[in-house]
C-alpha cells in the first residue's frame, strides 16, 4: 500500500516490467547476453537467437543473420535464417566488355502480396581489391544490368533481399559469384578474324592465278620476221626462259633474221629502255631486263 495524493491508501495495481534487451533477475533488469535477444517488455525473459542467426552484442533487440543466411522480408524476429540463393541460382544472362546481366529466382513466390514491397540491392567490385571500394544498385525486380564496367575484368556480386527501411541492415548477402569481362580487343578480333583469313587467302589465290597466267601468255609468242630464203609466212616461235628473281629471256636467232627485231618485238609489252641484248651464246641470243 501506499499514500495517494488525497492522503489515502491505495493498493498497488500492475507491476514494473524490464525494457526489450533486458530480462528480469529478482528486483533488477539485466542485459540479455550475447546469443540471446529480447524483442519487447511484453516478454519476461531473454530468448536465444534463432538458427543461423547471432547477437554479438548485450542488450539486443534482435538476432542478425550470419554471412550466406536471411530472412524474408514478412518473416518474424523469431523466424530462422535461411541461404536466400544459391550460387547456381543466380543466371548471368548477358556479359559484355562494359556490362554484366544477371537475374535470380524471387525468394518470395511472384505475385504474393508480400513480393510487392521486396527490394533487392546488388553489390560489386572487381576481384583482388577491397571490400570497402564496392558499389551498390538497388532494384524492385530480380533482375539488373550493371553499366560502366571496365573491359577483360573480374568482378564480384553479391545480392541480398529486404524490405525497404531498417530492415536492409539485419539482411546478409547471398553467396559472392565472380564474372569476368571480356576485353574489346580480343572480341573484336575474334569477330573479325574468319573474314581476314578469307581475304588473305582471296587475295593469295588471285595474285597466284594473275602469275600462271602471264607467263603461260608469254610462254608462246610468234615472231612475224622471216630469215632470208624462208617464207615470211612460216612464223617461227620464240622461247623464254624465266629466272627467278633476275629475269633472263633466251631467244632462238633462227626464229628472226635481225636479233635487234627480235628485241624490239619482245620489248612491246615491257619498257624498251629496260631490255638489251647482253651476248650472244652459241646459238642463242640473251636478252636481260
């Protein structure tokens, strides 16, 4: 019993209750341990934290996921974390030089009235440097396409799920999945590379035909001069004889009565300035150009 205000006795009615975080322990509050967590005063005692899930601190209101575990963003306090995707689960739709695609399963059914207010926030930064350096993009679908990447990089990804508000910060991310992007130059010579071959050869081909071809012309010319006593419309023929990388044509003095005619007919199709009679060899006339 106690006084009033009026001078009268009254009885005590109710009783005091211990905050959330704290538990009561004879007449005190105290602290809910690490490990253990308390989410209102309605509750007398500290609760342990749910599987896959810990509380590092004393005094906790709640219990946070470990690293690779969440919670759906409807489930309660006292609910038990679960992996939200696995690494499979997570596709790499398209992957470009200067952008990755990726999408996942919803870890909420769609269409569910929970899915609606479900948020999703993708983090990533290339392989080898520090966590702190990440970026981070937010999407209400399970799906996103990254920009601005740099070419023939590694990156890491990492997606987690929660509701908008404080939530974000009691939700773990899922399992890291790397992507590599390609580099522009290796692509764009793979591209290209089959169309080269074929115009190298193309071109190798054509130059090869275009030279059997001139000398096979070459080969059998007419020479229209007659030697003294012979028909002048008996065509004798003259015969050349190429040396590769000097050419030398040899030419037959029967086929023309003046060797310098026989020069000058040969030389129609070069420059005359080029071709000369060097010296006779026996039987044969050597013209060089």
């Amino acid at each position: 019993m106690h006084c009033g205000a009026d001078g009268e006795w009254l009885v005590p009615v109710g009783r005091c209750s211990c905050s959330a975080g704290f538990q009561e322990r004879g007449d005190i509050c105290e602290a809910c341990p690490p490990g253990f967590y308390k989410l209102s005063s309605r509750r007398p005692l500290c609760s342990p934290c749910p599987e896959h899930s810990r509380a590092l601190e004393n005094a906790s209101t709640f219990c946070v996921c470990q690293d690779s575990y969440a919670r759906s963003p409807t489930d309660p306090p006292s609910a038990s974390c679960t992996p939200p995707w696995e690494e499979d689960e997570i596709r790499r739709d398209r992957v470009e030089p200067q952008s990755v695609s990726l999408s996942w399963r919803e870890p909420i059914p769609a269409g569910a009235p929970e899915a609606n207010g479900t948020e999703y926030e993708i983090r990533y930064y290339e392989k080898g440097q520090s966590e702190q350096t990440y970026s981070t993009v937010k999407t209400g679908a399970p799906a996103v396409t990254v920009t601005n990447l740099k070419p023939a990089t590694r990156y890491v990804f990492q997606i987690r799920a929660a509701s908008p508000g404080p939530s974000w910060e009691t939700q773990s991310f899922n399992p890291s999945i790397e992507v590599q992007t390609p580099g522009e130059a290796a692509s764009g010579s793979r591209d290209h590379s089959p169309a080269v071959v074929v115009t190298v050869v193309t071109v190798s081909a054509l130059l090869v035909v275009g030279s059997v071809m001139s000398v096979l012309a070459m080969w059998r010319r007419p020479c229209p001069y007659g030697k003294g006593g012979q028909d002048a419309h008996d065509e004798e023929e003259l015969y050349f004889h190429f040396k590769v990388p000097t050419r030398r044509t040899f030419l037959d003095p029967q086929s023309c009565g003046d060797p310098l005619q026989a020069v000058h007919l040969f030389a129609k199709e070069l420059d005359a300035k080029t071709v000369t009679l060097e010296r006779s060899l026996g039987a044969v006339f050597e013209i060089s150009c």
